[in-house]
C-alpha cells in the first residue's frame, strides 16, 4: 500500500507523465489554413449544441482557444459584412461594407493573396456563396446587399472550389444579361447544381476547378432538409491539396446559426450548430491525418443575445433571447495544428487576418489606417 500511495504522489508531481498534451507544440508554418466562420456563434450557441448532444462536440477537440472582440470600425455592434471583411483583409470597416476599406476602396483579402502566391483557394457556405461572409473574402464591394454585383468577382478571381447556394446570380440575372454559370463552364469548372444532381453523386478531381450550387438563392434549413455541409467539408481538403503542391486557403462558413438567432428560433439554432460542428469534425479529421494544416475556427459576432435558463437539463434546454438582432459579446476562437498557439488569448478580429498573413509567408497589406 505505501508503494502503491508514493507511484501515486510521484505521478502528482509529474502530471505530464499521464497527462498528455492535446497537440504538439505548433512551431512550424502551417502549409494550409482552414478559417471555419460560424455565422452569429456565441459561446452560448456552442454551449446549447453541447448539451443538446450528449455533452459533446467535435469542437472538444481544438487544443487551443480564445476571445475575439467584434465591433466594426464606427459601429459597436457589427455585422456580417464589416466582420468578415475584418477578418479577410485585416481592417476595419463600416457595417455592410464587402472586401472595402471605410473609404470604400478595395482591400485585398487573405484568399486573392493566397491565389497569388499559388495556393489553391476555396469557398464554402450553407448560405448563398455571394452573402456577406463568402462575399467578403472575393469580392469588393460597396453595400452586401447587392449580390449581382458581388457574383462576378466569382469569374474574374476564379476559386478552385466553390460550393453554396445564389446560382440566380450566376444565371437569372436583372441587371445584365451575363450568365456566370456558363462563363464559369468555359473556364473549365466541373459544374453542377441542386437542380441536376446532389452533391454527393460527385467526385471531383484534382484535374478542374469545381463549383456545386445548393439553391437558387438561399439553401433550405437543415431541419428542411439541408445536408451538404459536413459532406462539402469531407471533400474539400482532399481535393485542394490536388490542386496545388503549394498548399490552399478555404473558408468555409455555418450560415444559418444567425439566421436562427435572427427569428429566436433555438430549435433551429441549435440544428444548424450540430451540422456546422460535424462539419467541423470532417475538417479536424483531415488537418489531424494531413500534419500541415492551421484549422481556425471563430465567429463573425453574436447572434440573439443567447441564454440557456434556469429549469434546463441535458436535452431539454430553456433557452431565452435578449434580442432579435446581433450583440456585441465576444466570440469564441479555436486553433488546431501548426501555428496554433499563435491563437491563444484575447483578440481583435483583424489580428486573425495579419497572424495567417505571417504564418503564411505573404507580403503585408498596405497601412489599413491610411485608407
């Protein structure tokens, strides 16, 4: 018994001995960056989706975390637009501002960059591909709301993948008689779309670019039906990495957390949550086998004021909203893989832009406070 109580205080005194770290310390430059942007996903979001799981989530498996503040550039609370332009171009801007410095002057974004250095770049979102967050990191323009006008920059900073819904902006449009759909055919792309065949009928090779539209403008909920996410997450990082030997960038958004929030709706958030963190799963499978691949995952604010009450239990949560609109809590940021630990602590949401920049390799961006 004496022995077997000194083993015990010796492995007290040595917890690393039993304790084994969750990562390996993350020294060397990632060779790909995976940005995984949940849409209005507080803490309180990621906490619902917990407890309505079975107290658990593939988000568990980031090693490393912290806070990210939010606000745009004269606006506390921000939207989608300015916080995704933040974290695509490393400045702030004004609320539903798309790839635009305050003075409405194009920034150029981590993923133009990254196409310029050679990588291969990716887009992935369960909303339409030209909403604001996917807009953000393509596009430039002056007001999200004009999605006819964010499509183009689709054909003229061709993606090697692309998948989400908005093909009416590609091929319906009113404001001229472009069809971006058939431009993006002649530029070689491996096409397909909702009305022809489900995502999951496809094998896309490395050999083209490929492009999949999930709606006509905005994709059904997943409580309606949705389910490409976690399979457009599974392909992804296989598929890029055929693309170019020197490596990609993808973002890839959960859309419809905010929507949910938006109408109050937990039951739909908390769907929308779980789908968004098996995509997750797929993702951190991929970066795990891979060895070289910076996954990060955060939010572009807070959606609802989101609150789990009193009375709640494991699968039977009593949640409230404080608002029907955004909030500006801080949100939540995970990292996994080389360069992780570049991520632990507090954070502005334009830091994230200016440490993937240094991981890597690109030049800087000009002085965003000069413009």
């Amino acid at each position: 018994m004496i022995a077997q109580i000194c083993l015990f205080l010796s492995l007290l005194a040595a917890p690393e001995t039993f304790l084994k770290p969750a990562h390996k310390p993350a020294n060397a430059r990632p060779k790909n960056i995976i940005l995984l942007i949940g849409d209005g996903m507080g803490l309180t979001q990621l906490t619902a989706g917990l407890y309505s799981n079975q107290n658990h989530l593939e988000i568990e498996r980031f090693p490393v975390s912290g806070l990210v503040k939010t606000h745009a550039h004269n606006r506390l609370i921000t939207d989608s637009g300015a916080a995704a332009t933040a974290l695509a171009c490393g400045c702030k801007t004004y609320n539903s501002a798309i790839g635009v410095y305050k003075n409405k002057k194009p920034c150029r974004t981590i993923l133009e960059q990254a196409r310029a250095q050679g990588l291969a770049t990716g887009l992935i979102a369960s909303c339409s591909i030209t909403h604001a967050t996917p807009a953000a990191f393509i596009a430039h323009v002056p007001d999200r709301a004009d999605m006819e006008a964010i499509a183009p920059f689709f054909v003229q900073t061709p993606l090697d993948l692309l998948i989400g819904g908005g093909l009416n902006y590609f091929q319906q449009r009113k404001s001229d008689q472009r069809n971006l759909y058939q431009e993006l055919n002649a530029m070689g792309y491996q096409l397909g779309n909702y009305t022809e065949t489900s995502l999951d009928q496809f094998k896309p090779s490395g050999n083209k670019p490929f492009a999949w539209f999930s709606a006509a403008e905005e994709p059904e909920s997943v409580q309606n039906g949705r389910n490409y996410l976690p399979l457009a997450a599974r392909m992804a990082g296989p598929f890029l990495r055929q693309r170019s030997e020197k490596g990609f960038f993808l973002m890839l958004e959960g859309s419809q957390i905010d929507w949910a929030c938006h109408k109050n709706n937990a039951p739909y958030a908390i769907k929308e949550m779980l789908d968004f963190d098996a995509a997750i799963g797929e993702i951190l499978n991929f970066a795990a086998a891979d060895g070289q691949t910076l996954v990060l995952l955060t939010a572009d604010h807070e959606t609802g004021g989101m609150a789990i009450k009193q009375g709640s239990e494991l699968d039977s949560l009593n949640i409230a909203f404080a608002s029907d609109q955004h909030t500006a809590s801080l949100v939540p940021l995970f990292a996994f893989g080389p360069g992780a630990d570049q991520f632990s602590g507090f954070f502005d949401n334009t830091d994230l832009f200016f440490i993937m920049q240094k991981l890597l390799g690109f030049p800087a961006n000009p002085n965003p406070s000069k413009n």
